[in-house]
C-alpha cells in the first residue's frame, strides 16, 4: 500500500486525488490546500491541511502528488523527497532552469522516483501522433497551438496562474515535449513575441505568446498560447507535424469549444498525408476524458515505484522543454532570439 498526501486541489489535484481513490494499491493520507475548497464527495472524507510542511512531516507518506502554483514546485518536492517521499509533480518542473536541476539531482540523491506530469504521454492517441510522425522522418516542421477563450471561473483560474507564470511556459512544456520526442534532436535557438491583451493581469505579464524554436537536425516548431475572453475560437486548435514525406495532424472532434478543459486532449481523428498516395483518416475509438488520463498518469507513476522504472531520460526530458518554454518567455521579455546551446535561464 502506497500512503499519499495530495498538495494542491485545483483542477489537477482533485483529479489526481480522485486517481488514487480509486486505485486499490494507494491510500491517501492527508490534502493539503492552502485555502477553504470544495471537494467532490468522494475526497470530503479525507484529513484536510493547510500547512504543506506540517503535513509532510507528520503524515509521512510514501509518495507526494504536487499540484499547486508553479513557484513552489521545487521547493515542495525538494521537501518531498528529503523526508523519503516519491514525487509525482504538475507540469512545470520548476519556474528556472537551475530550479528544475536542483530537483532532478535531487532525485538522483535520494534515488527517489520524480515524475513530472506530462498527461499526453499517457494518451494512447498522442502517442500513435508521435509514431506516425517519427514513420514519416524528419526533419520536421510543427504547428502547434492552444488558445482558450476563458472566461469566469476558469479566467479566474488563469489570472491565478499568471502571478507566476505566462501560457506559453505552463501549456508549451507539454506541446515542446511532443516535438523533442518526435525530432529526438537538440534545440539551437528560440524567438518569440506576445501580448498583454487584459488589465485584469500584472504589468509585466502577457496573456497571449508565441514562439518558434529551430533544432540541430533542421527541424523547426512554432507554438502559441493564449488564455481571456478576449481569444478567437478560430484555429484555436492546431496540430500539424509536417516533413518532407508528407503530414500528420489531429483533427478535432470539437473545434468551437476550447474553454473546455476536455477539448485540450481529446483527438478526434488522425490524418496522414503521405506525399504520394491518399490521405489516410484513422478515428480513434474509446477516447479517453481528462480523468481517465489522470488516471492513467497515476497508475504509471506506482508502477515506476513497485517496479523501480528508469527515469533518468524523462526527467531530462522535462528540464529540456522546460529549458525551450523559459528562453520563449525570455525572447518576449527581451525582444531578443535567444541561442540555446549551453544556454541557461
């Protein structure tokens, strides 16, 4: 049995929270949150804390779930893994560079297990993109977005998250994870711009970005984000990896709804376009929904412990694209292209 404590009960951590309750091997022992929150039913049974390090300490558990702001990842799972706890953390990493290195070697230390939250590697659908695209052969160019015309609730959500950090970092690090494992090359230079489209967010915050990144095999991707009321639903949604043997995309099955937090996952269909012969369209049955990823996610993440997986190249992985997101908020903080060999922010 593996007792959990669950920090952090936004959206993620509820879902997360939810995986384990329903899996056989796991026990939560304690939430943390900082503040007063609605629990579904199934959770409002379990102790309920305020204080991050008192729990930790006095609860004890085997594995910790960290869910909340991006400024206290590192810390928290620093913590975590010093009182012997595994640590499965929400994207991203960290909120620098360093911080994220000081986790993974901290990891490396403590030879605890430290998966980062990287919800479309457990999505039998992405995962057949990513096949697909590495059939074709690169080099690549990749097209990527995920804007969300958010607004009440979830807007509130956002101008939350952009105390600490810009969409392009929280939702690019998934998006530069599908093209590092698609191209498997080294990123040379980014560029990007963006735009402060609310005064509802900090002066020095912007709530719409883009960036594009070259790699050393010639590849190139563009990725854009954008959260507000303010957002066009049109082409809020695109999925392109093209080579010089044709394309792969994801076609929507809901292309008007992107405020749904479903919408960000869900594939509706594939097509490949190879560059002699038909277009192939593969609809893909038994979608999973955003709960069936999580639990999925949580799943692997008591496998890597009772079977003592490897992570050793997930965990560069995710300083990798978090290194490409950050020198993106970088370029549009700078207004400068930012080379990316040997570079550290």
């Amino acid at each position: 049995m593996i007792r959990v404590l669950i920090a952090g009960l936004g959206n993620m951590g509820v879902s997360h929270a939810l995986a384990h309750h329903a899996t056989p091997g796991s026990q939560i022992v304690g939430l943390v949150n900082r503040s007063p929150v609605d629990l579904p039913p199934e959770l409002s049974g379990y102790p309920l804390h305020t204080d991050y390090t008192k729990a930790l300490a006095a609860l004890k558990p085997d594995l910790v779930c960290i869910a909340t702001y991006s400024d206290s990842h590192a810390e928290f799972a620093i913590a975590a893994m010093d009182a012997g706890a595994h640590v499965f953390i929400e994207k991203p990493l960290a909120t620098s560079v360093s911080d994220a290195e000081r986790v993974v070697a901290k990891a490396k230390e403590t030879d605890r297990k430290l998966v980062v939250g990287y919800i479309l590697r457990h999505h039998p659908s992405w995962q057949r993109l990513v096949g697909e695209a590495r059939n074709l052969g690169g080099p690549y160019v990749f097209r990527l977005n995920l804007n969300q015309q958010s607004s009440g609730e979830t807007w509130s959500t956002h101008k939350s998250l952009m105390q600490t950090t810009s969409p392009i970092v929280d939702c690019g690090v998934h998006y530069v994870d599908i093209m590092c494992q698609i191209t498997d090359a080294k990123p040379v230079r980014v560029h990007g711009m963006g735009l402060r489209l609310s005064d509802e967010i900090a002066a020095d915050m912007y709530n719409y970005g883009q960036f594009q990144v070259v790699f050393d095999d010639g590849s190139v991707g563009w990725y854009e984000a954008g959260w507000g009321p303010m957002m066009s639903e049109t082409a809020h949604f695109v999925k392109d990896i093209i080579s010089p043997n044709g394309a792969v995309s994801i076609v929507s099955d809901d292309p008007t709804n992107s405020d749904d937090i479903d919408s960000h996952t869900r594939v509706g269909a594939l097509r490949i376009h190879p560059v002699s012969g038909a277009d192939q369209v593969i609809v893909l049955d038994d979608e999973p929904g955003h709960q069936d990823l999580c639990n999925a996610e949580q799943a692997y993440v008591l496998e890597t412990i009772s079977s003592d997986i490897g992570l050793n190249r997930h965990m560069s992985d995710a300083v990798q694209s978090l290194r490409i997101c950050l020198a993106a908020d970088t370029s549009i903080r700078t207004g400068q292209a930012i080379n990316l060999l040997g570079a550290q922010t």
